[in-house]
C-alpha cells in the first residue's frame, strides 16, 4: 500500500493572516510586503481577513508575531524584514535573535509564522531577494504561510 501522504494546499479562501513588517531598511521591506499582500490577494485571502503590523525594527518581530499569532485572530503569521551586514556590529546576534523568536512564536502558538526576513551581507543582494532576481522573500513566506495554514487543516 502507498503511503498517506498530506501537503497543504494554496487556496487562501477565508484564511486570516498576520503580517508583522519592520521599519528599518524600509526601501526593503515595502518591497517585502507588497510581494506578500500580492501572494495573499492572489490565493484568495480578503483584505479584509489581513492585518499589518507595523514594527521598528528586526528585533520587535518576535514579540509581536507571538501576540497575533497567540491571539487566535489570524491563522498564521508572516514575518517580514530586512537584515542587512554592512557595518552593524551585531548583526549575528540580530539575526540569531530573530530567528530563535519567530520559532519560539509558532511553537508556543502551534501556528505557522513564516520567516520572510532577507538577512544579507549588503544592500544590493537584499535587493536581489526583495523582488529582482532572487525573486520576492515576501511572496515566498505569504505562500509558505498558506500551504502550512492547509496543511494544518488536513492533519486535523
Ligand atoms: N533592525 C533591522 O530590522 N535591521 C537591521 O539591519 C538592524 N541593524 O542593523 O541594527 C536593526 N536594528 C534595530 C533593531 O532591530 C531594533 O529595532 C532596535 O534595536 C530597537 O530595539
């Protein structure tokens, strides 16, 4: 006999979704966020079934995607930023901050929080992954976002 094998679906009827979206190296993460709220729309979710949450920066991601997704308004959580090397000193322990939180956040919620944070050593290769060339790290987190939200759905 084949093995059951489940794998979420991309319909984003009357899914509700959170984003959290961060100031910092805003010329990026607008792009984020239009590639995401472009994804949602075009999967079927309404505008109306999505919240933004706007944050200043990186590290006020985790914190807030736990609260909407621990909030039980929204079915997952799409986290978006932009972390960029350059000359910050800190930026392994912004990173590594970031990530730890967001999955802490979906573990402690049992909810998907996706991670659409572009974390580069320079400017033009957060472009490149912001919509140019690397496609749209925003658009990729909404869509993983979905399949996980249906996923969930077929293994209840
Ligand atoms: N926040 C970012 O989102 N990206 C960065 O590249 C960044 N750098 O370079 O420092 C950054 N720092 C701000 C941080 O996330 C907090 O907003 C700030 O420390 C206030 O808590």
């Amino acid at each position: 006999m084949a093995p059951r094998v489940l794998a979420g679906h991309l319909n984003g009827n009357g899914l509700r979704i959170g984003v959290v979206v961060s100031r910092f190296n805003d010329f990026i993460c607008e792009r984020l966020l239009d590639g995401a709220l472009d994804c949602l729309k075009r999967h079927g979710v309404a505008d109306g079934d999505i919240l933004v949450a706007r944050v200043p920066g990186a590290l006020e991601i985790p914190v807030t995607a736990r609260r909407l997704a621990l909030s039980k308004r929204h079915d997952a959580v799409v986290a978006l930023g932009c972390v960029i090397r350059g000359e910050t000193s800190h930026y392994e322990q912004v990173c590594s901050e970031l990530a730890r939180g967001i999955a802490a956040a979906a573990l402690e919620s049992g909810r998907p929080v996706t991670f659409g944070v572009v974390t580069t050593e320079t400017l033009m290769q957060a472009i490149e992954r912001a919509g140019a060339k690397g496609g749209n790290r925003g658009w990729d987190a909404a869509l993983a976002a979905l399949e996980m939200v249906n996923l969930f759905k077929s293994l209840d």
